[in-house]
C-alpha cells in the first residue's frame, strides 16, 4: 500500500484549500475508507485536519520547517497506523495524541543542542508530565495559554534566544543589562512555563 504524496517540507501548509472538520458519519465513512486504502479518503481527512494540526504544532515548535516537517511525520504515522485503528473512536484525539508524541520526541531530541537545550528540555518535560493529568484538548489549550499570555516582551526574549540564536551576550548588550541578569530572566521564564502547564494556571508569572 503506497503512501500518499504529501507537500515539500519547505512548503507551508495551504490552510485556504483545507476542508471544514467532519461531522461524526462522515469522518468514519472517510477513516473506514482510508483504512482500507482509499487515499482519496484520506486526502479528504488529510485537507480536513491539516490546518488544525498545523496550529496545533506551531504552538510548540516554532520553526516552520520543522512545523511542516512533523506535520508531514504525523499523516504519514497515522496512514500507516490506520489498518489498526478502531473507527469507532474519535478521529482527531488520536491524531493530536499522534502530534504530542511526536512534538516531544521533536523537543527532546533538538534539546541536545546547546542552543535549545534548556527551553526544549522544560516545555517537553511540561508537556509530558501534562500528558499524564489531562485531556488532549486541555493539554494544548494549556501550553497555548502560557505562550500566548506571556508579556509580549518575554516571547520575544525567547524567540529571540531559541528560535533566531541571538546570545545572550548580545541581547544584554542590546537591552543595556548584564549577561547574568538576562540568563536569569530566561531561566525564570523557562520554569514559570513549566510550573504554568503543571498547574493549568491561566498566566505564567514572571518576576524580572
């Protein structure tokens, strides 16, 4: 049974084209279809939960190659895995919990770079130990929350730290503050996440 062609991981996912979610018939009429290896059907499901698959990993790995690359991993996972899969469980759980494992192999794996070893080792081990408590669902809205709802000065810390390498040398020297006290804002950061999808608080904390 062949795979299905997915997009170039370069390419970013085309949420415009992408099919609305489908109701409860006709997303097991699809998974039964696919499951059999009907690749229109899982097309179908592919365009259906691509855009919500693609939100939902960008909310821990920002990188957009890397988003489009496990994107991709995860269809390819769940298209292999459908043989055994019971229809008569809900589609998109299974799918997410797919993505989870996958975002924390992800995280784990790119945290033996100095680079993103600390930010990677905190949020996977957040989002692990958040695995064993809750929902699917509340698991994401959880993680989302803590990012969204840091100060906008502190995401951008991060993003600048992790995500385009500035060290910490030069964003001290940037902002006009010592080395240690920017490592120090980091690591503060860095836990309130973690302590933040622990407790499912509504707003990490951050004293600077």
């Amino acid at each position: 049974m062949g795979l299905i062609a997915f997009p170039p991981a370069t390419e970013r996912i085309n949420v415009a084209s992408s099919l609305p979610l489908p109701n409860e018939t006709d997303e097991i009429r699809w998974v039964s279809a696919a499951a059999q290896g009907d690749k229109t059907a899982f097309e179908v499901l592919v365009r259906a939960y691509q855009g919500p698959l693609h939100a939902l990993i960008a909310r821990y790995v920002w990188d957009r190659d890397d988003v489009s690359d496990l994107v991709q991993d995860v269809f390819i996972r769940a298209f292999k895995g459908l043989p055994s899969y019971d229809v008569s469980r809900p589609f998109g759980p299974w799918l997410r919990s797919i993505a989870r494992n996958r975002v924390v192999d992800h995280l784990r794996a790119r945290a033996s770079t100095s680079r993103h070893r600390e930010l990677d080792r905190h949020l996977a081990d957040a989002i692990g130990n958040a695995a064993e408590e809750t929902s699917e669902e509340r698991r994401a809205a959880a993680l989302a929350r803590c990012l969204d709802r840091l100060p906008s000065h502190h995401r951008e810390l991060l993003r600048d730290r992790y995500e385009r390498g500035v060290s910490v040398n030069s964003i001290a020297l940037r902002d006009k503050r010592s080395a240690t006290s920017v490592s120090m804002v980091l690591m503060r950061i860095r836990h309130a996440l973690a302590k933040c999808m622990e407790l499912d608080a509504p707003q990490p904390k951050v004293s600077v």
